[in-house]
C-alpha cells in the first residue's frame, strides 16, 4: 500500500477507536467537555448541507438576520433566526448572536466590541494565575492579539475569588473601558453584583464569560449574570450547556449604550472576525436550548451536587480538595491538589492509565512559569451526571480514583473495574434520544 493509502486508513482506524475509546470505555471528567444528547447529535448529522454553507453579512438590534451577502438563505436565515431566538428566550435577554464558532472567538468580538465602544483599550480580568482563560489575558487574545490593557482583579486565594473590596479599588484607579469576570477554574460566583455598580461609575461595560457555566446558569443555579447587572454574556456552547462546539454572546438592547455596544460587536463577527460561521451546528444548538428549557434546572441542580458529593468524599478519603470550609464548589467543578501523591502530572497520567479523564491544572499559588508540574486536578462533573451519575454513584468512581491515586492499585487493573462501571452509565439523560422524540414530546406538552 502506498504511503497515502496507509494515512488514510489508519486516520479512519484511529476515528472508529477514538469515538468508542473516550465515548463508550472512559470515565470523563474534564470539567470544559459536554457530553451532547442523541437528539442534539441527530440535529448535527441532519444539517450536512448547512454544513458547508455561508452566510456573510450583518444582523439587527434582535439578533436576527437584516442583510446578506450571499444567494440561497431562504432556509438558513430561518435556521439562524430560530436558533437565535431560541437562546435569548432561554437565557431571557433581548440579543444573541449564534454566529460564533467558539468561546474563543466570542471573546475576540466582545472584547473588540466593548473596547471600541467605551473608546478605552483598558480591561479588568481575573489573574490568569486565578483561574481567568487565557484568552482574557495580555499574554492571550486580549493582549497579544487586541492590545487591550490588562489590569488584574485582587483575587483572594483562601475565599478563591475575587476580592470585591480591594477590586472595587482597582476599578476605580485603572478607569477600565471593560471589567470582565467568568473564568476556566471556576468554584464560586464571582462578585458581580458587588462591583457593577463601581464598573458604571468609572463607564465601564460589565462582561462575563460563561463559558463554563452556561449551562448551570441556564437551570437556574450559580448566579443570575444579568439580573446581577452584567451587560454582556460570552460563552461556549459545549460545557455545562451541551451543546455542539460553538460560540454565543447574550446581551439586552436596552438602550443607546447598549445598542452601541452591540452594534460594535456585531461587527468584530463581521466583517472583522468571521466569514463561515459553521452553520451546520445550529439546529444542534437549538436542541440544546429546548433540553436545556425542558430539563436544565434538574441537571445543573444534581451536577453541583454530584460535584460537592466528590469534594466532600475524596476529602474525607486524604485527599486534598481546595475550599473545604466553603463547601469545596458551587459550580460543576473541583480543585484538587495532589502535591502528596506525586503531583497533577503524575497522578492524571495515571488516571488516565486507568481510563478515568482529568486534568492536570496550576493552582493559583503554584509555580505559574513552571506549567508542567502543576499540583492541582481540576475535575468537572457535567458528563458523568447527564449519563446518570447520582450520590452513590460518584462516590464509587471516587473510591476506584482513590485506590490509584495513593497507589494501592495499578492503573491497569482499575481500568477494567472503570470499563465495567461505565457500562451502566451509556444512556445520556435529560435529553432526547432523537429530534423526532422531542417534537413528539412538544405536540403532546
Ligand atoms: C472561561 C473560558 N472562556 C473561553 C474558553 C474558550 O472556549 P472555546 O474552547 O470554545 O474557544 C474556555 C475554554 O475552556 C474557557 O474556559
């Protein structure tokens, strides 16, 4: 066989591997993957000519589709209105835009947006050190790629958050056009509340990337954005909220600055940062958006209790899960620091050795420079709770972790107990199995 042969089959070997792999024998708990539902991979699989299609030009003050630069929308102006008016219902605001192909790229319009429309290249963030993505960062996409001005919140590390009295401080001596908060190692809500009021003191636009939490915000747990004074929400549509990969910003039109803000956004997606929009994901998004209506609040309710159950029990197993006093998290996720047991590296390796799917994370009081010996674990709970995980449940995979992170089993021989285990759990849950049972589900409400 010919070299090109020989690619060709082996990339299609390691596909078919890959999806049973992580899919149907791995315990995953990566605190920034959703497990999507039958249904919302049905509405992928049925829009393959969408796939390939574009859509260039400019939306209104709604979201909605006002110009486009292309023949053939009929149907695909339809999809993305829809798709649109979907999420703003669910999370209650005025604007959305689904045009987005990443929370990356959300980020990149919204930060570009506020900037230009504060006229003010200065941003308030979370330290990255703190758990704030890289993209909010001078040495990430805010930065390196939009030169805006990074000036860091005071975060405590003991209360893991940020610290609104010494922030308040900061916010009014930086003047920022931006304050942002939301971020990647996210226990507790972040303060908004408490500094909305300093951000419009000083005119500054108040944004909060949810991307981690979208979908606990969606049922109603962690913390309201926009009630508590946000004006824009960014995010990825494929964490807590289980969805396809992609991208979403929220906002509510409320006014003259806010309608600026938009407008500016809008064209940081076009024509500044998008040309496809990968529209083949937004029927998906909109199964997403009905799950989420229909069953979020259940799940975003057992997934913070899944994960407070794992803080609590590894805790009292010797294991060292920051924020005890605090009750270890209020969102999907825990810190772990496993300095003890040969560090972040060492021990996720051999989770992974034993098919259970973790991170490795810098904590905030490690070495920031030295990125690959890093003592924590950050470990989200969303994937195992939408396949069914309750109490028990999470405190059996917790003991099948324990017993290789002190080393009382080998990985190896954990793995097979793991595969067992997992095959009980293969049915994902509040979903539907196909867009057929959810239209049938809707007929019958
Ligand atoms: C807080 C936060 N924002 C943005 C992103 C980037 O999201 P995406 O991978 O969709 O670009 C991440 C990724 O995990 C994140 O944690």
């Amino acid at each position: 066989m010919d070299d090109f042969a020989d690619l060709f089959i082996k990339l299609i070997e390691a596909s078919r591997n890959h999806e049973h792999y992580r899919d149907v024998e791995c315990i995953n708990l990566i605190a920034s993957e959703g497990l999507k539902s039958p249904a919302v991979k049905q509405a992928l699989s049925l829009a393959s000519d969408l796939e390939g299609r574009y859509a260039e030009g400019e939306n209104d003050l709604e979201g909605h589709v006002k110009k486009r630069y292309y023949q053939g929308q009929k149907y695909m102006s339809l999809i993305e209105n829809y798709s649109t008016d979907l999420m703003k219902k669910l999370f209650k605001c005025t604007w959305a835009d689904v045009r987005l192909v990443s929370g990356t790229h959300a980020n990149l319009a919204t930060f570009k947006g506020l900037s230009t429309a504060a006229k003010n290249r200065k941003m308030v963030v979370t330290p990255l050190s703190c758990g704030a993505h890289i993209s909010h960062d001078y040495a990430g996409l805010a930065g390196s790629v939009l030169g805006l001005e990074n000036i860091n919140h005071v975060y405590s590390i003991e209360e893991f958050n940020i610290d609104a009295e010494k922030s308040a401080d900061v916010i009014r001596a930086a003047k920022p056009g931006i304050v942002t908060f939301g971020g990647s190692l996210f226990l507790f809500p972040h303060p908004v509340k408490e500094l909305r009021a300093v951000a419009e003191e000083v005119g500054a636009y108040v944004a909060y990337d949810a991307s981690h939490v979208l979908g606990l915000i969606a049922g109603g747990v962690f913390q309201d954005p926009f009630s508590e004074g946000v004006d824009i929400i960014t995010s990825s549509t494929h964490k807590t909220f289980p969805g396809p990969q992609g991208g979403v910003i929220l906002g509510n039109a409320k006014d003259a600055r806010m309608e600026k803000a938009i407008k500016a956004i809008q064209f940081a997606i076009f024509p500044l940062s998008a040309s496809n929009t990968h529209l083949g994901r937004l029927p998906a998004l909109g199964v997403a958006a009905l799950e989420m209506n229909l069953f979020g609040a259940e799940l975003a309710r057992q997934t913070v209790k899944n994960a407070q159950t794992a803080g609590q029990y590894l805790y009292e197993h010797g294991i060292k899960v920051l924020c005890e006093k605090k009750g270890f998290t209020r969102s999907h996720q825990i810190a772990v620091d496993v300095c003890d047991f040969g560090g972040g590296k060492k021990v996720a390796q051999d989770l992974e050795d034993a098919n259970i799917i973790v991170n490795k994370n810098l904590l905030p009081y490690n070495n920031q420079n030295d990125r690959d010996n890093p003592s924590g674990l950050r470990i989200g709970f969303q994937d195992v709770t939408r396949r069914g995980f309750r109490e028990s449940d999470i405190k059996h995979l917790c003991d099948l972790m324990i017993s290789v992170i002190k080393g009382k089993r080998k990985p190896a021989e954990v793995k097979e107990d793991v595969i067992a285990f997992k095959k009980e759990f293969n049915h994902v849950k509040y979903g539907f199995q196909s867009v057929e049972e959810a239209i049938n589900y809707l007929k019958k409400a």
